[in-house]
C-alpha cells in the first residue's frame, strides 16, 4: 500500500485525504491547528464561501455533493445597491445556473469525518511542519508540547495555505520560482443579523454587492438566516475609520441602505476597532520535487477572492491529480511531473482572472457597457 503525508487539514489537504484514502493510500494527515470539530469557536478566513461547478464536481467524486449542497443556499445573481438604495439583480447565467453558499467550517468538519470514516486514514493534529526531507520521504513536526516527531512516507502533499512550511522547504531546497504579492485592499467581516420575525434581511438568493468603484461590500446568506458582509477596501481608506463618528459618516454616504441592516451601534464599534486582514496573490512553479512532494490548493496558487475561485480551484486540483494517478497506474513520479506541466497553466491563469475579476466587481458592474451586456445576454 502506497503512503502519503498530506500537511494541512484546511478544506483541500480534508478533500485530498478524502481522495488518496478513497484510492487505497495509507494516509497520515497533519494540521498545527487543534481539530476544528471539538472547538467552540474557529477564528480564520471568511465564514462562508462560494461554491461553484468544479468544486462540486470534486464533492461529487468522494461522495459528498448531496450533503455539502443540502446545507448550501443557491444564489442565482448578483443583486448590485446603488448608494440610492436601487437595487437591480443581474444573473449569473441562464435562469437555473447558480453558485451557492456554504459555511466554511460545516463543509472542513464533513471533509474531515468522511476522510477519518477510511480505516487507512490516521489525524494528527497540532503539528506544525518543520522541516522536509526530499530525498528520504521525511517530514518533522512540532508538537504543541514542543517535542518533534518524524513521518516518514511515498508521498508529501502540502495542502497546508497560502503561508505553506512545506512550499518554504521546496523554496530553500530546489530551483523554484515564486512570486507573491499583497493588493493594497485589505477585507473585514461584518454580521448582518435576521430581521424581525426571524427572517432574512435582504433578498435571500443572491449575492449582494455595494460596487463603489474603488471599494465595496458584499454579502452571503448563511443557513441562519444571517448574512456575512465583507467589507473590501484599500488600507489606506480603512485606517481612517477609528472613530465611530468616522465610520457613521462613511457608511452613511456609501452603503446607507446597510446601516439599519447592519444596526448602527454594532458597525460603527466594529468597524472601528477591527483590523482588517490582507490579501495575498500567489504564483509559483514546479509544484512538485522529484517523485516525493506537491503541493496542491492556497499553498500551490493562493489568490485574490473576487473571482470566488481559491477552494474550488483547489478543489479541481484533487481531481486533476486523481485523474493522472489513474491514467499512470498511481506512478508517484509520472503523476507529479504532469501534474505541474498541465495544472501550473490552469492556476495562473485563475490566479490573474481572480485579480481582474475585483475591478469587475466593484466597478464594471456599475458602468453602462457592462449593463447592456448582461441585458443582451439574459435576452
Ligand atoms: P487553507 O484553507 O488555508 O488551509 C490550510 C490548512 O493548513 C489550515 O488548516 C492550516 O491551519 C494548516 N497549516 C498551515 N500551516 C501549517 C503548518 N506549517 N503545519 C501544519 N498545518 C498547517 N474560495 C472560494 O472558492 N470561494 C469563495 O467564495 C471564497 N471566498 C473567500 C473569501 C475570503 C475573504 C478569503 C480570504 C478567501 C476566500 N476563498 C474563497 C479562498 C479560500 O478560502 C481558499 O482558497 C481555501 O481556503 C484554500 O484551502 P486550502 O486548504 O488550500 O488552505
């Protein structure tokens, strides 16, 4: 039996054990965060994300469509607020094409469980990878008692985000080209609790978007009937909002139909005290050393969120990989070798869409081209 090291136990390095366990693989999984199941709270990125066609492909392939998706909720198109309170749906695609929204952390925990159902299948968490040997298979973690162990495997997937340890020994150790940049916008996380009587505030199949050309906010709707808003903005602008008259006269003169949604006294303290969290954009190749290492997901591309792409791309990536594994009789070397040739094409090219997809956003959808276009379209 085969045997493989997946570093990371985020949405992709879960999907992926769910994959390689699948495939027979004897699979020992890593995470240096504590098993997001047993906490109350997990802070990290964004609480929901999108979920589009080739992500629910991957879900599909280990059996875990239905279940994903019984807890999602579709949005069919975006719906753009004008500052005057207007607001104007536009679709998507054609009227049953949707993407949907879904909790980040309810779709980590089913990947994690339906991975750990394979009795070949063995979780270690809170080891944070410390170093790689790409010439014995080995890889050191540290525990959170401070001691280090050592695993030795076929295979080393580092699955393990955009700040990767394992793309970091892959850098020191072989030619490697990378490049990363942050985007002057920085985002923040706001709760838009349910209207009274226990409803959705706003329209509940869509995505909704307060385009203001240099910045905006948008929103998903969660099964609670809340929406999570992120604010999206350069850094520039947010490190003036530090007084809760600052952040008052702000919101009321872009996103005031927000306010009374949102609940004056819970923005203007949040925003104000927040910090907003950067945005890297990630490109690098090969994605893979010899016939012993990859990595997959944020940790081979990690890029900007306007595109809604970064999890299922990632996603995509366990099937491409899947797919080779097949056409060369789970081969490690002929895999890994082709999977860098054709999937290293594919991720940049996301990659630059996701940064051209933010002017889209927050400043196409309001011009009048774009209007027309969509109108045509939808005809
Ligand atoms: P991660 O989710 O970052 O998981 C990496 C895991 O590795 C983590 O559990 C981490 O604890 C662990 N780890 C890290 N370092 C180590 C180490 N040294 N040792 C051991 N373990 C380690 N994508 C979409 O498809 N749709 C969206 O709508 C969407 N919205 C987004 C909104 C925001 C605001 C942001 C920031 C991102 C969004 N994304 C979206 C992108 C998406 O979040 C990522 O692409 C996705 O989380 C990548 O999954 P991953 O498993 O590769 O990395």
């Amino acid at each position: 039996m085969k045997s493989v090291i997946i570093v990371g136990g985020g949405l992709v390095g879960a999907l992926h054990a769910c994959f390689m366990a699948q495939r027979g693989f004897k699979v020992d999984l890593y995470e240096m965060r504590p098993d997001i199941r047993t906490l109350e709270v997990v802070r990290g990125r964004s609480i929901n994300l999108s979920l589009s066609a080739r992500g629910r492909e991957a879900l599909r392939r280990v059996g875990l469509e239905d279940i994903v998706v019984q807890t999602g909720i579709p949005m069919y198109a975006r719906m753009i607020h004008d500052v005057d309170g207007t607001r104007r749906p536009i679709p998507y695609g054609k009227k049953d094409q949707y993407i949907m929204s879904v909790d980040r952390r309810h779709l980590n925990e089913v990947l994690l469980t339906e991975a750990e159902k394979v009795p070949n299948v063995t979780m270690h968490f809170e080891h944070k990878v410390m170093e790689c040997d790409f010439d014995k298979g080995t890889v050191s973690f540290r525990k959170n008692d401070g001691s280090v162990v050592t695993a030795t495997a076929d295979l080393i997937v580092g699955c393990d985000g955009a700040f990767s340890g394992v793309r970091q020994q892959i850098m020191k150790k072989t030619l490697f080209d990378y490049e990363q940049v942050f985007i002057p916008h920085g985002y923040m996380e706001l709760n838009m609790p349910p209207a009274a009587g226990d409803h959705f505030a706003m329209e509940v199949n869509y995505l909704h978007i307060w385009a203001r050309n240099e910045f905006m906010m948008i929103a998903l709707p969660n099964q609670d009937k809340t929406y999570t808003c992120t604010l999206f903005m350069p850094f520039d602008i947010f490190r003036t909002l530090t007084t809760k008259e600052a952040v008052r006269k702000f919101f009321q003169d872009t996103f005031p139909d927000s306010i009374p949604l949102l609940g004056e006294e819970y923005v203007t303290e949040t925003v104000s005290t927040s910090k907003a969290l950067p945005l890297i954009s990630v490109k690098c190749s090969p994605y893979h050393v010899k016939d012993k290492a990859v990595i997959l997901g944020d940790a081979a591309h990690a890029m900007v969120p306007f595109y809604g792409q970064g999890m299922n791309c990632g996603f995509e990536d366990c099937i491409v990989f899947d797919d080779l594994l097949n056409k060369h009789n789970n081969d490690i070397g002929a895999t890994l070798a082709e999977y860098t040739e054709t999937r290293s094409v594919d991720a940049k090219a996301i990659v630059d869409l996701a940064l051209y997809n933010y002017i889209e956003m927050r400043e196409s959808v309001n011009s009048r081209m774009f209007l027309l276009r969509k109108k045509l379209d939808n005809f």
